[in-house]
C-alpha cells in the first residue's frame, strides 16, 4: 500500500504539482511540498476506509438519530483539514534531523543509540513483532497523554472542544482544537523517534491508529463482546468515556486502541450494555453548536481563562 502511495505521490508530483510552483514562482518549496503530497494521500486512504467502515455500521445500527446533522458537518470540516495535513506525520519529519544528529552524536561516542530494537535486538530480524511493539510502547503513551488531556485544567478546555459534541459520529475523531491537536502530534512524533520507529512503519501505525479511532466514535451500537471488549477499544467502550456523566477528571476508559490500560489502571468501565449520551454539562455554546472558528476561539478563551485563575486561598484554620 505504501508502494502505491509512492508511486502516485511522485506521478502527481511530476505531473501537477512541479507545473504549479514553477508557474507561482514556489519552487523553494517543492521539498515541503512533495512531504505534504505524501501526507495527503494517506489521508485520503483514511477518509476512504473510515466511510466504508464506520459509515455502513452507523447506518446498520445507530445509537441515535437526529434530524439536524449541522453539528456533524463541522466535524466533517475538521476531519478534511486534520487528515490532509496529518500532524503527527508531519512532526515526524521535521524532528528526524534532530534524532539523526543525536544518535550520530551517540555514536560518535562509542554508544549504541538506545532505541528499542537496540535495546531487545531480535526485533531487526522480526519487523512485524517490531511494529506490534512499536503500536504497544505508543499506545501506552496516548493512554497517559489521554489521562493528562482530562487532569490538567487548561489542556482539558482545549479537550472540552471534542467531547462536548453530543451528536458524536466516526467524524467526531477529528473535532479538536487545533493547540490540542499540535500538542498530541508533537507528543505522538517525538515518542516514536524517542523508541526508534522506522520511517517506513510510522505511516502505517498512523493509518491503523486513526482508523481504529474512529471506529471508536462510531454511532453504531456495538461492542466486541467480553473478550474482545478487552483487547480493542471498541464504540460501546469508548461511548463511555465521552458519556456525559464522565468528563473531566472522573472519567472512564481513557485508552485509545487497547482497553488493557484501563484495565490495569482502574479506569475501565465494561457494562456492554451502556450507550450515554454524550457531550460536556453546561459546556459553552459556542463549542457545542458553534462553527469552527467559534469553538476554536472559545476552547482558547476557557484555555487561557483556566491559566490565569489563581487557585483558591485555604481556609483559615480555626482556633
């Protein structure tokens, strides 16, 4: 697949989009331009799969059914300006010079760059054992992030943005504020240059990672059973977690692709018979109805506001 990706990318690159800066006096560009080519197509990949996928299950058996469908078409706006960028991709490449340098600097000093597959050397001879590896190490660390989004006040206003959607579909996966959404990529790219991730399997992760994601988002009346609740996060699981009754600091499965950190870490909610609905109580507005440029400036705004708060003075002691 990634082949065939290539290869359309350099036909498209040749044909269309060198003409096009040559006529625009652009061509400095063409290197970053060709990266945001590759970017593109993959997105699209995904925007295909999650359609055929999410989109049959949500018409096969929906949670809910509105009459209004506004709301779910500013996510449709955020899931064509994410995925045709892809964030962490592109905070991949522009931090592989420094993992290059630094583990040339490593290197020059006699030392093996500690990466996993220096640390566990049978993953060289074994590349798909090593991508399982690689899904795990980063899932581990979205749980964590996931944890932090709903802990820390101010990231969680940024948050509030994507669970305060109470008409939550497969295209909610991409309704974030656009800071929440740099912080995630930034966080997702430097963990997998921190563990060694190949170039080439990095974009594969990405696919299979959004693609499980908004699965998870689905309106579709699902669950994988009391096995396969555990080993994948499935609409039902993560339902819970954007059920209105959980949202900030007490919520529930907070796993991305794989319930077992809920599971070890206490958070997990298995009743395969709860679908909530969904949304933040009393949430602003202009983040729940609001077009995009509204709920990115109000989730800024209850950002800041969170920032500039200063934490309540204690209680005088009596006596």
């Amino acid at each position: 697949m990634i082949e065939l990706l290539d290869g359309l990318r350099a036909a498209l690159h040749e044909q269309y989009l060198i003409p096009l800066l040559y006529d625009l006096g652009l061509m400095n560009w063409e290197e970053e331009a060709f990266d945001w080519l590759g970017f593109a197509l993959l997105g699209l990949v995904q925007i295909a799969v999650c359609i055929a996928l999410c989109g049959g299950l949500e018409k096969w058996r929906p949670v809910e059914r509105w009459e209004d469908h506004r709301p779910v078409q500013t996510d449709i706006l955020y899931t064509v300006l994410i995925r045709l960028g892809v964030l962490p991709l592109a905070v991949f490449v522009l931090f592989r010079p420094l993992q290059v340098w630094l583990h040339g600097t490593v290197v020059d000093f006699g030392a093996v760059p500690p990466t996993l597959e220096s640390l566990v050397p049978p993953l060289r001879d074994h590349p798909l054992l090593a991508l399982l590896v690689y899904v795990v190490v980063l899932d581990f660390g979205e749980y964590w992030r996931h944890r932090l989004q709903h802990a820390i006040p101010w990231w969680w206003e940024l948050h509030a943005v994507h669970h305060a959607q109470k008409q939550m579909t497969f295209w909610t996966d991409d309704r974030n504020h656009l800071l929440d959404d740099a912080i995630a990529a930034a966080w997702l790219g430097l963990l997998a240059l921190a563990i060694g991730v190949p170039p080439a399997q990095f974009p594969v992760i990405v696919l299979v990672t959004r693609v499980v994601e908004s699965l998870s988002h689905a309106n579709a009346r699902l669950h994988f059973g009391r096995l396969g609740e555990r080993l994948v996060v499935s609409p039902r699981f993560h339902r819970a977690h954007h059920g209105e009754q959980a949202t900030e600091v007490q919520g529930v499965n907070y796993a991305v692709l794989l319930p077992v950190w809920d599971w070890i870490f206490g958070t997990a909610d298995w009743n395969r018979t709860r679908f909530p609905a969904t949304g933040v109580p009393g949430a602003d507005p202009a983040i729940v109805t609001g077009g995009f440029l509204a709920q990115q400036a109000a989730g800024l705004r209850a950002a800041v506001g969170r920032l500039r708060r200063r934490p309540a003075a204690p209680a005088p002691r009596e006596g």
